[in-house]
C-alpha cells in the first residue's frame, strides 16, 4: 500500500490548520490593539 496519500494528506491538514491559527491570532490581536487604544483615548 502506497502512504503518499497519507502523506501529502497530514501535510495538508497541518497547514490549512496552522493557516487557521495564524488567522486567529492576528485577528485576535488586532482586537485586543484595538481596545487597548480606546481605553487609552478615553482614559485621557
């Protein structure tokens, strides 16, 4: 049996999974920037 498939399979799982993180966290942290400049505009 051939374990190519699997191979390229597991490959392309880890990185559309790791995509995914990096997606998240970005967007997370542009959230968290996000809040963090308001509350220093309005702590001013």
């Amino acid at each position: 049996m051939n374990p190519w498939p699997f191979v390229a399979a597991a490959y392309a799982v880890t990185l559309l999974a790791t995509a995914g993180l990096l997606i998240w966290a970005a967007s997370s942290m542009r959230r968290a920037e996000r809040s963090a400049d308001t509350l220093k505009r309005t702590g001013e």
